[in-house]
C-alpha cells in the first residue's frame, strides 16, 4: 500500500470520525433533559448540574473533532497531491 493511498484512508476516517464525535453528547443529553412532571428542588439541581456537564463534553468533542478534521483533511490533500505528481513522474 502507498503511502498516498494510506494517508487517503487515514485522511477519509478521520473526516467520518470528526463528524461522529460532537453526537455523542447529544445522546447523553436527550436523556437526562426531559423534564420530570413534579420535580423536586434536588432533582431540579441534579437536571441542571448533568446539563451543564453535557455542554461541556460538547464543546470538548467539538474542539477534537475540529483538530481532527483538520488532521484528516491535510492527509487527503497530501494524498491527492502526492498522486498527482507520482502521475506525472511516471507519465500516468
């Protein structure tokens, strides 16, 4: 396997992973964000304190989802750039 190909495959999951990451905080959150129908003052903070929590891994996996994508998308250019100049080395 080139390296081209390589960084196309590394480049290609890392784009899909990015994209994946920032919705694992949402699961979490439609979980603990439907409200109770009497809920007490105590379930009320604990609502609040796992919301709070939520957003913060949101912001976490965004921010590593940005670095990865921006990791996978050099790794797709190098590899569309590489290909084009090993083509025309060899005439392809």
């Amino acid at each position: 396997m080139s390296r081209a190909r390589l960084a196309l495959t590394a480049g290609v999951l890392l784009l899909v992973a990015s994209c994946m990451l920032p919705c694992l905080p949402f699961l979490d959150l439609s979980g603990i964000s439907m409200p109770y129908q009497d809920p007490t003052p105590e379930m009320l903070e604990k609502q609040a304190i796992d919301i709070a929590a939520a957003e913060r891994r949101l912001a976490l996996y965004s921010a590593i989802a940005g670095a990865l994508a921006v990791i996978g998308l050099a790794a797709v250019i190098y590899a569309f750039t590489h290909r084009r100049s090993r083509r025309a080395d060899h005439g392809i």
